[in-house]
C-alpha cells in the first residue's frame, strides 16, 4: 500500500518553519531562541514524488501554541473543541474584476450570522481579523477557524474604498 496524498486542503493558521520535522517527531515543540514554546509541528511539505521520489524539502509548519493551549483547554474543559465561524461565503478578492484591494471578498453573508449581525454584506472586502492582516479567502478562513466559538473579533473591511471595523460574536463551526 503507498502512501496517500491530500486531495483537499483545509485553512488554519500556522507558522513556517525550517525547522527538520519527520514522520517520527510530528507533534513535537516548536521552539525560539529563547527556548519558549511558540508552536506544535504538524505537518512538512514535501516533493510529492509518486515514484519514490517523494520527501521533506526543509518546510515544515506548526500550530501557534496559543491556538494549541486553546484547544487543550477547551478539550479539558469540555471533552471537546470549539472553532469559530464568520457566517460569510468569501472568495479570493484579487479573483473580483476591477479589484482595487487584497483581502477576502464577501460573496454573501449568512442571514443571522456573525457577519450579517455585525453588518458586513457583499461586496465587503475583509482585510483583517483582530489586527492579522488577511489578503485572500485563506487567510481570513485560517483566521476565523483558530478562534473559538463565541469569541469576540475585530473585522477591518473595506466598503466603497473607504476602511472600517465591526465587531463580530463568532459563531461555531460544525464538522
């Protein structure tokens, strides 16, 4: 049987590292100069070789370890898990004809949720969450997913070229 390989991808919010991560040590501490904690590794990009030619090529990637203390506590807790949900279908805001701005489009917002309550609409282009600067789809859908349901968040958008800022109360993403 030879290994698989993801056919989707999934957005969280994760630092780069070239940090040597293995199979073996998947999991293990990221760690600064210092010593201090700053991530768990995850995951390693690799060649992607289906002919033996597959391998690590010296990236690797962890999950913050506030995001990580989070979710250990909340499992704790709780026995599980929450991550937040924007309640908007967004696409990549360079993809929009006539762009002006990076960020993430909002397509539609949800009636009810997070982002229609805290009123944000279509055509909105959001370009930050909680001071992160956010330049496509990706990275406001990492943002979002690493914060807990129910959390406060500050959303910097843009509307008709000028910039503001809504508060929104994330809602709770199902899986």
């Amino acid at each position: 049987m030879g290994a698989q390989q993801a056919t989707e991808s999934i957005s969280i919010s994760v630092i780069q590292t070239d940090a040597a991560i293995n199979p073996g040590n998947s999991g293990g501490a990221l760690v600064n100069s210092k010593g201090e904690l700053i991530g768990i590794n995850v995951a390693i990009a690799t060649a992607g070789g289906s002919n033996g030619e597959s391998g690590s090529i010296g990236v690797g990637f962890a999950i913050p370890s506030n995001i990580a203390e989070r979710v250990a506590d909340e499992i704790i807790e709780n026995g599980s898990a929450t991550h937040g949900l924007l309640g908007a279908q967004v696409r990549d805001a360079a993809s929009v004809e006539d762009a002006t701005v990076a960020g993430a489009y909002v397509v539609e917002a949800t009636a009810g949720g997070a982002a229609a309550e805290a009123g944000l609409k279509a055509g909105d282009v959001i370009t930050g969450f909680n001071g992160t600067p956010i330049t496509n789809a990706s990275d406001l859908t990492a943002q979002v997913r690493g914060a807990a349901a129910g959390s406060d968040a500050t959303v910097t958008y843009v509307r008709g070229g000028d910039t503001y800022e809504a508060d929104v109360t994330l809602g709770e993403l199902s899986l």
